[in-house]
C-alpha cells in the first residue's frame, strides 16, 4: 500500500508546481470550470505514461528546459504504476501561481484534485487530494513543472 500511496504522489508531483495564494480578478464560473477539466484531462495523460501528449500543454518556458524528445525519453525511464481510476476537482479558484523560472508568482488558477489508482499487485485503491497550479499563456491553459524538476531538465538530467 505504501509503494501505490508513492506512486500517487509522484503522479501529481511529476505535474505541477505547489500551492499559493492570492485572489485575481480573472475568473468566472466557466473560466474555473475549464481549468478544473484541462488539469483533470493532464493528471490522466500523464498517469497513462502518455508523457508526449501532456508535453504539448506544458509551459512554454519549461517545454524549453525540456524539449520533447528529452522530456519523453526522461518520464520513460520511471513510468507511472498501476492505474488512475478517478480524478475528480472538489474545487477551482483564481490564484497567484510559482513558475519556476519566473521570479515573480503570476496570475493563475489552482484546482485542489482528488485522485484514485490502483495497482494491480494491491488489492486496494489508493486516494489522494492535491492542488495544483495553472497559468494561461496565450489564451490556452498549460501545467508547470515542480521547480526541482524544471532544473534538473535545465541542467540537462533527467529528473530523480
């Protein structure tokens, strides 16, 4: 049970960047909605080890500290574990978001997730709760990487 509980957490650490706060005045229903479905949508892919197609919506800034091909062939060599049954949004909210590789925090929005996976050599499932940070560049939604994983791909590793 301990090594599925790691496996969720690496899920949505290998996602996104922590928690912050401070309201914006971006918002809307709608707006709040979208970003719940688009860090659902993320949360998947990337539990399906389907490392490209979640690459497409990261950062511009970190897609540049780690370039396609990189990025794909570095999440390979530790896939995801078991299965992700469930994501679910409890909640969405305008907030001040970190980028790593930005000093200042930017306008964003966080969306607090509860995730379930299950592991085939484990009977039971696994469920965590965590929030995550989005920002909008060009109109479109995009994920960050934590900060220690940006700086690992800068420096040109693989992130542990």
């Amino acid at each position: 049970m301990k090594g599925l509980r790691l496996s969720v957490w690496l899920v949505v650490a290998a996602l996104f960047a922590g928690p912050s706060a401070t309201a914006s005045a971006n918002g809307g229903k709608n707006h709040l909605g979208e970003a719940s479905a688009f860090a659902s949508r993320i949360v998947r892919l990337i539990g399906q080890n389907r490392y490209a197609e979640a690459w497409a919506s990261l950062h511009p800034l970190h897609q540049e500290a780690a370039p396609l091909d990189r990025y794909v062939e570095c999440e390979n060599l530790t896939p995801i574990p078991g299965e992700i049954t469930s994501v679910r949004a409890l909640r969405a909210r305008d907030a001040s978001v970190h980028v790593a590789g930005i000093t200042d925090p930017v306008r964003g929005t966080k969306v607090t997730l509860r995730i379930v996976i299950r592991n085939a050599a484990i009977p039971a499932s696994v469920s965590v709760v965590k929030t995550v940070g989005l920002v909008e560049v060009a109109q479109h939604w995009v994920w960050l990487l934590p900060a220690a994983r940006y700086t690992a791909y800068l420096a040109g590793n693989c992130p542990e």
